[in-house]
C-alpha cells in the first residue's frame, strides 16, 4: 500500500520540482517561450477580466493586426486541420507581444519543461492536449480579441462623456451596472457600489447616458456579445485628477 | 453546529456569489470634464408690471463663469417650460441639455424664488427649492438659487452669493482718488464704501463677513482700520511709526496678523483684537510682509525676501518655527490659502513675467493659472473654486478671475480708473 502511494507522490515532487527548477532557470528566456508556447487562452482571459490593463491608445493597434490572419469570427471547423502545424500560428505569435505584460509565463512554461523524462504515452497524450488547447485557444483568441477591442472601444467613448465634478478626487469610486441589447444600445445603468458622492455618482451614470449605445457591438458574435457585453460593470475610479 | 451550517452556508454562498460575478468589470480612470450642459429657462414672473430682473440670466451667468457649465443659448430652447407639466425631457435631450432649471418668480417685496433642478439624461427631478429677499437684492436671491444648483450638481458649494472688495483708483490729475468698493461676486451692484484723496491698501475681511480692515493713509501716514459693513463704524487699529500694512483676520477672528516696521523694518504681529496687544513674530533684517493665515489657525504664511528673492515661509504658532514653502522659481509672494488647506495661490514669476500660480501644499507641484503678464493680488473663492486677481488690460488694471484648474477664465466689467487688490469674501449669513 505505501508503495503505491510513495511512488506518485515522487513523481509529483519531481515534477513540481521541474517546474520550479523551470520557472526560476529559464527566466531570462520567458518571452521567446511565451511565442513559441501561445498560452493564448489564459492571456486573453487575462486581459479580459482586467481590462485597466490595456489603455485605450495602444489597444487600437491590434485591431488593425488581427483581421489579417483571421478574418473570419468562427474558424471552428478549419481550425482542427490548421492545428497539425500548431508551431507557425502567426496569430499567435503576435498576440504574446502586445500583451506582454500580463505574466501568465509560469502557466507556459511548465508544459514544454517536463518533456523530456515522459514516456511516449504521455507525449502523445500531451501532445493530443496541446492540440485541443490549441484550437480552443484560436477560437477564444479571435473573439477575445475582439472583444478587447470593443472594451477599449467602450472605455474610450466613457472617458469622452465623463466630465467629473470638482469634489471628485483621486481614489474615488463608483460602480455601475449596465444592461445592454445587441444594438449595443444602454437599456440600463445601476449603481451597484456608490462613491459617498452624489455628484461624482451622478457624472459617471450620466457618461454613460450621454454615451447611450456602442452600435459597434453589432458587429460581435451573439454568443460573445451575450457571454460578455449583454451585462457588464464599468467602474469609475479617477486617477488623473489633481488630487 | 448550527453556527457551522450557517458558516457553511455563506461560504457556499459567496462562493456562487464570485462566480456570478465573473463579469466583465471595465476600468474608467480618466475623464474629458467638459463642462456640463445645462438649459437655464427664463423664469415665470407672477407678479404685476415689469419683474424685478432676469433671474434666469443671472444664474446662467453664474453658472457658465464657473467653467463646470455650458448654458444652453435661449435662442436653441425648444420650449420654454416654467412648471414641471410643461417639462419633456425629449426637447431637451434633443439639443444635448444634460439639465433642466425653470423657476417661477413672485412678490414684490420680498421677491420669492422658486425652482426647480431635473436630470434630462436620467428624466428625474433632482432638486426643489426655493429663496427670497428683500427687492434690492433680488441679485443675491438669483446667486442663491446658482448657488443651490452648483452644490447639487458639483458637490461643492457655490460661491456666487458672495462678495468682492476692491480699490480703484482714478488718475486722473496725478493725484487720483482711491475709493474702496463692495460688489457682488459677478461685479454687479458696486457700493463705494470709501473715498480718500490719500492711498487706500489691501482690503480685507473678518471671517464672518461682516467686518473688513485695510490701510488707509487719510492721517498722513498708512494706519490699519477696521470697519463693520453693516454700520459703516470706524475703528483705527494701529498708527505706529513706518509701515502698517497687510492686515489679516486670524480664522477665529480674534486676531489679526498685520506687518509693522516700528522695530526699523518690516516685520509679521500679531494683534489680539480684544486687548489690543501686539505679539512679534518674525525678527529678521529682511522684509518679511503679507501674512495669511492657514484655515486651521496654526501657522501664518508670509512672504520674505529672507533668502535673497522673495519667497513664501510658514511661521508654525505653535513652536515658533519658520520654513520655507516655496521653491520653484526665483519670485513667489503674496500667497493666499484655500479653505482646505490644501492650495496656496500666489504671485510666480516666469520668464520675468509675473503670473498668478498654485502649489498643492501636499505635492508642492506648482501650477501656473494665467497667461497675462503683472499679474498680482490673487483672492481665492471661499469654495476654493477660483482665484480672483488684478492684472493689466490695455495699460489698465482690471480684475480677472481663472478656475483653480486653469479651465476657465473671466474677467470682471471695467470700471473707471484702476482695480486693484480684490479681496473674496467669506460665505456670507454662515
């Protein structure tokens, strides 16, 4: 009976090991694992989630890129055969680079690390793995790109509208509630956590008001619009104020 | 046990709780701060013959001097609603008005006022009131309502039911006659308080807004007096050998710091308003002059050319010690504090130009507020939302005004002669 236990929990050591042994020898070599390992998925759900990451100038840029490799908002049937060669994505080569500052590197690094001891089984089940991340990772890339696109988009219209009273100050912060339908226009606005200040309040509901729709919105798969933007919460919370 | 399934019971709940929430959270840090778009309609007059003034236009002026607001022209109202029956918000929404004043005015004496406030975007009434006066000062009923209007929708109070004091002086003949005069915040209604053939020198205000004090030279040589507004009484505070100058009220009103060079040259004292007695503050050979207190009384700000150029120092009350507060830049005088303690406006200059600036006394970031040159005397809104000052237009002294964020400017009607040394009121009936 001990035995049986001894000798997983060994290899789970060893492999954990690896791991740490993995992530703090290959430091340096991060960002050219980063590209080759498109660990895609877990950088645009970084991204997605924390959205004061990006600012609303540089976001703009991937826009621009990403249609190129791929026009088309639901690849899910090609993808599978593009996925023999998984290594070339341009894609994905890319998108590492704009998002570099999110650090989902220790996620990366630990698949490729413990190759080397595995058997042949576990390879190919890896291997299999890779796969499915792979093509999952295409398709969420291309939707989660978008979708960063049209939060920065959303974010930048906001800021536009916003125009803070004097007593707004630094640190501030006020949470709304938005309902949208797919025209992208505002059915509603709640606030779920509120500053302490009316007028501060006010102006952030009113941004939003002012705002009215994001028609652009249109243009996003109904499955994303609905999994992202049907609901969302802006948060207000000023940072450039002289005080 | 039972505590344990409650436990549970929550944990499990917020748990489902953070799951739900796993919505898209998007971060708005920065904003445009465009001033905001309000429609001011002429206000009902109920009363018989001509109405006593155009309230609404003196709260649309109010309102757009203070830059937070953009007044909708009159010409592009699509009605013109006085009671809230008449109010459809689409009209409103239709020419970008963010919010809606009507008001109805009635009675002769007192004049009555009353209003009322909607947000077009969110179709509520966010605000009801109403203020009244006397007929002659039908003027400050209309800054009151402005100033109702400003608090609710800034989150600050308002300061246009407030009071300027000021000095021109005429040039004509050389010799020029210098008169102290009271007006209204917008410059509206002046009263020549006094008029002197000899200098008259920085006016200013007790902190309940019902004295003033200032230098005089009718005796022959500067003396601080204090005068009560409502009676006119007189009172000579100081007449010693040299300078008396730059008097200023401590925030309890007991006191007042004022510069005397009796002991041979100027120097910061204090005077205890009650007892008379003088306390000296500063002994140094340099010209210390223009004291101002901090809003909680615990120190004077003062300027001193201690270090060679004029620079402002902080006298502590309490320990007797002296720092200097100000560093950018080789001429800094004459400062004057917010309410909050947290801004001193003062003279700066640049390039040889002098212009009004503000130090957050937290950062000490300097931030310079004008662009007209001689710029001098800055007297900061009690809501510390602008700084009034006196500068040069034409070869003429003028007064202007500039938001404490640079935004907005203005500047106060021309009267005859030269304006000179604005002093803010207080809040007024506070």
């Amino acid at each position: 009976m001990p035995r049986i236990i001894v000798r997983p929990a060994l290899a789970t050591l060893l492999i954990h090991g690896l791991l740490l042994l993995s992530l703090t020898l290959n430091w340096g070599v991060q960002d050219r694992e980063v590209v080759k390992a498109k660990p895609a998925p877990t950088v645009i759900n970084a991204r997605l989630v924390d959205a004061s990451e990006f600012k609303p100038k540089p976001k703009p840029k991937p826009v621009t890129k990403k249609p190129q490799p791929k026009p088309t908002p639901k690849p899910v049937v090609k993808k599978p055969v593009e996925t023999t060669k998984p290594k070339p994505k341009p894609a994905v080569v890319k998108k590492p680079k704009v998002a570099a500052k999110p650090k989902p590197v220790p996620m990366a690094v630990p698949k490729p690390q413990p190759a080397p001891r595995i058997t042949r089984e576990e390879l190919a089940r890896i291997a299999r793995e890779e796969l499915a991340a792979t093509a999952a990772a295409e398709q969420a890339s291309a939707t989660g790109e978008m979708s960063a696109t049209f939060v920065a988009l959303i974010q930048q219209t906001v800021i536009n509208y916003w125009s803070r009273p004097p007593s707004a100050r630094n640190g501030m912060e006020a949470e709304l509630a938005i309902q949208l339908i797919p025209t992208g226009e505002v059915v509603s606005v709640t606030i779920v956590r509120s500053s302490g200040n009316s007028a501060f309040d006010r102006s952030a509901v009113n941004a939003v008001e002012k705002a009215g729709a994001f028609p652009e919105l249109q243009t996003l798969p109904s499955a994303e619009f609905e999994r992202t933007f049907r609901r969302f919460r802006l948060l207000f919370k000023p940072e450039d104020l002289r005080y | 046990m039972k505590r344990l399934h409650i436990f549970l019971f929550t944990v499990a709940l917020s748990l489902m709780a953070t799951t739900v929430r796993a919505e898209l959270t998007i971060e708005i840090t920065q904003g445009s701060d465009d001033p905001a778009s309000i429609a001011v309609v002429p206000f009902a007059w109920q009363g018989s013959g001509a109405p006593p003034a155009d309230v609404a236009e003196i709260v649309d002026g109010d309102l757009a001097r203070s830059g937070q607001f953009a007044p909708v022209a009159r010409v592009d109202m699509l009605g013109r609603p006085t009671a809230e029956a008449d109010v459809f918000y689409r009209d409103w929404r239709a020419i970008n008005a963010e919010y809606l004043l009507i008001g109805r005015v009635s009675g002769v004496n007192p004049v009555r006022v009353d209003y009322e406030l909607y947000d077009v975007l969110r179709q509520t009434r966010i605000l009801t009131g109403n203020q009244s006066g006397p007929a002659s000062e039908v003027r400050m009923v209309a800054h009151r309502v402005a100033d109702a209007v400003y608090e609710k929708l800034t989150g600050v109070p308002g300061a246009f039911a407030t009071k300027l004091l000021y000095i021109t002086v005429d040039r004509k003949d050389g010799g020029g006659l210098s008169r102290l005069t009271l007006s209204d915040s917008d410059g509206a209604s002046p009263v020549v308080l006094l008029k002197s053939g000899e200098p008259l020198l920085t006016p200013t205000w007790s902190p309940d807004a019902r004295h003033i004090a200032y230098v005089s030279s009718e005796s022959g040589r500067p003396a601080i007096y204090r005068q009560e507004l409502a009676t006119g009484k007189r009172q000579q505070l100081t007449n010693f050998k040299g300078l008396n100058s730059s008097p200023a009220w401590s925030p309890d009103g007991r006191s007042m710091a004022m510069v005397l060079s009796k002991g041979g040259n100027p120097d910061i004292y204090v005077m205890d308003l009650a007892s008379g007695q003088l306390k000296q503050l500063t002994r140094h050979y340099a010209i210390d002059t223009e004291p101002t207190w901090m809003p909680d009384g615990n120190a004077i700000l003062f300027t001193s050319d201690r270090g060679g150029k004029p620079q402002i120092y902080r006298y502590d009350l309490r320990s007797g010690a002296t720092d200097r507060v100000t560093f950018e830049g080789s001429y800094n005088a004459r400062p004057r504090i917010s309410q909050d303690g947290r801004s001193m406006v003062m003279v700066h200059r640049q390039e040889g130009r002098f212009h009004i600036a503000l130090q957050d006394l937290v950062t000490n970031r300097v931030q310079i507020l004008t662009q007209t040159d001689l710029d001098e005397s800055p007297s900061i809104a009690p809501n510390g939302s602008m700084v009034l000052y006196a500068t040069k237009q034409a070869g003429r002294g003028i007064l202007a005004a500039v938001a404490v964020d640079g935004a907005a400017k203005f500047s106060l009607p021309a009267r005859q002669g030269d304006v000179r040394e604005p002093a803010w009121s207080p809040y007024l009936n506070r």
